[in-house]
C-alpha cells in the first residue's frame, strides 16, 4: 500500500507528455479467526479448538480484543495463547464480541454466541483397587488390604461417600477424601456397601462393593498343666479350649502310650502302659482352620517296677526319698532321669 507514479505516452511518441501518482490505501480489515459458537457446561473447562485470533493482510497476526458479555461465565481471554481459559460459570447464553483493528484503523466486529449449559455429566468411578476377585475379603481381627476408590469428574471436583442405608463391615472405615477403605473386621459375614461419587453440580455415580469376612480369630486354650499318672491306672486330663463363633476341633502329639485326645472335647484320657516322662503338643482348630497350639507335659510312673530286686518298688523309694537303685544313696544320686 502507498503512492505509486505513471508516466503518460502518446501513441508512437516515445518521450512522456505527463507524469500522475496514484494512491493506493489499504481498506481492507483484518479477518477474525474463531469458532462460529461456544458451547460449555457449569464447572467445566473450555474445550481445545476455541482459540480466537485475528489476521491482517498486511501485517499479518492482531490481537484482537474479546469481551465476554458477563463474568458470570466464568471465562476469561488469555491474549498471549489466544484461548478461552476458566470453567463455565452461572447457567445461561452470553455474547463473545470480538474486534480486530489493524494499524490504518481499519476494524472489523464479531459476535459469537457463548452458552453455558447445566452440568449434565456424572461423575466416573475410574478404579477400584485392592479387590480380590472383585470384592473386599478379609478376617475378623486382621487388617484387610488397603481397597482404593478413584474417581474423577469433568468439574475436577469429586465429592464421595458411603450410600445411605448401606454400611462398611464393623471395624472398616472409609476416608471420603483419599478414597481409602481400611481397618480390621470385627463381625463374620457378607454382603455388600455402594460408594457414591458426587460432582458440584449434584450429579451422581454409584459403585456397589460386595465383601466376604471369614473367622482370623484363633481358639483360647486354656494349659492344664503337667498330668501326672501310673502305669496300668486309668487317668483324665480334660482342656479348657473354646472359640467366639465356631466349634473347635482337638489332637495330640506326642502322648504317652495308651493315652488319646477326645476331638470333640478336647480330654485326655486313656491307661498308661509304660513308665516314661515327656511333652505332648495340644492344637485346636476351630471351623476356619485358625489355630492355637499348648504343650502339655507329663510323667508316667510304673508303680510296680523294682530297679534293685529288693523288693521294694522304686515309687515307694522315691516317696521315702530313698534312691531306687543304691538305697544306702541319697534319694537324688543315681535316680533315673
């Protein structure tokens, strides 16, 4: 754009008759660059693609200027990217105008529609971590694995919590902020609980966690102490063993011969047939297989048995404090261990 000359000639005549200058001004105006309309829902972001820009011509990129008709929208114009920024505010229809003047003052006005909708949009559960074949398994009195609840919303704002008229296991407890379910379980049981993922707009997702919780509570067995008994003399020993919620069921190792264990009722009993001494192992298992486990020791003596051939059984030595094997020995030297 500028003032240009021309030289005038007549025909056959090679010397010019006149000199003009032309003027050419520039009028033309920048052209905007945006979207024909704006869509945006209540807390969420602008989309990408709604850049507005403006070009000229001559002089190539204008930044435009961009009024948005109310702050009530809750977007703004960054003019260094050329992009709507924010989350769509207060519900309604509102007008971009948009204008681009380039440097000869030549301007150009544009109008684009702006609609910020309700939120429709329900929040998304993304993940549920820590299940075991897709629910929440655990024992009473252990902690279960840590069960995490992802969610997210195109607001980025998630709000969650236990459904009302559902419940966690007794002993569980769930942290709405980090997602997080922990504890021990303090009942046995099934069943299940709904987490329920909520955005500012009051809209809702709902995720149902079934959860099976066995026995991890082991039987209390109560040690009877030594049992003390004669060869060829019936002899009982009953264990104090019980558990919270199931039956239990007793063996033994170990036992001296002739003696045995009642499963059912946790007694020993029986008639000793030789003279020893030793430990038996007691374990009680209740019905989910947890168990506890007792020793219990035990001395047999053979009432009858006469180490010297005096004829003077070695129990009644060993009551007189008399050694079994030397009577002339103190009682100790010499005993049989």
């Amino acid at each position: 754009m500028g003032g240009y000359s021309v030289e005038l000639f007549e025909s056959e005549n090679t010397e010019a008759i006149d000199t003009e200058i032309i003027r050419v001004a520039d009028k033309t105006a920048p052209v905007i660059i945006a979207p024909t309309e704006i869509t945006v829902s209540v807390g969420a972001p602008v989309a990408d693609g709604n850049e507005i820009t403006a070009e000229d011509a001559v002089e190539g990129s204008v930044i435009p200027t961009v009024q948005i008709g109310h702050s009530g929208s809750g977007l703004t114009y960054d003019e260094a990217t050329g992009k709507l920024t924010g989350k769509g505010g207060k519900p309604g229809d509102y007008v971009i105008t948009v204008t681009a003047k380039g440097s000869k003052g030549n301007t150009v006005v544009k109008q684009i529609p702006l609609s910020v909708r309700p939120d429709t949009q329900n929040p998304t559960i993304d993940d549920v971590l820590g299940l075991s074949e897709g629910k929440i398994v655990g024992k009473t009195g252990q902690e279960i694995a840590p069960v995490t609840i992802k969610a997210s919303d195109d607001s980025g704002k998630v709000v969650m919590s236990v459904k009302k008229g559902t419940a966690l296991p007794k002993g569980l407890v769930f942290n709405p902020t980090t997602g997080v379910i922990i504890g021990k379980p303090q009942q046995i049981g099934t069943g299940s609980f709904t987490i329920v993922a909520t955005d500012p707009s009051g809209n809702k997702t709902e995720q149902e966690i079934a959860y099976v919780i066995t026995d991890g509570v082991k039987p209390t067995v109560k040690n009877p102490g030594a049992l003390d008994a004669f060869v060829g003399e019936e002899v009982t020993l009953p264990i104090e063993a019980k558990d919270d919620n199931e039956k239990v069921t007793c063996k033994a190792t170990g036992l001296a011969k002739g003696l045995s264990i009642d499963p059912k009722t946790c007694t020993i009993s029986g008639t000793p047939t030789e003279e020893t001494a030793g430990n038996s192992v007691v374990t009680v298992t209740d019905e989910a297989g947890n168990t506890t486990s007792v020793t219990v020791a035990y001395n047999v003596i053979d009432k009858k048995k006469d180490t010297d051939g005096d004829g003077v059984p070695d129990a009644q030595k060993v009551s007189n404090n008399t050694n079994p094997v030397n009577p002339n020995l103190p009682g100790d030297v010499g005993r049989p261990q």
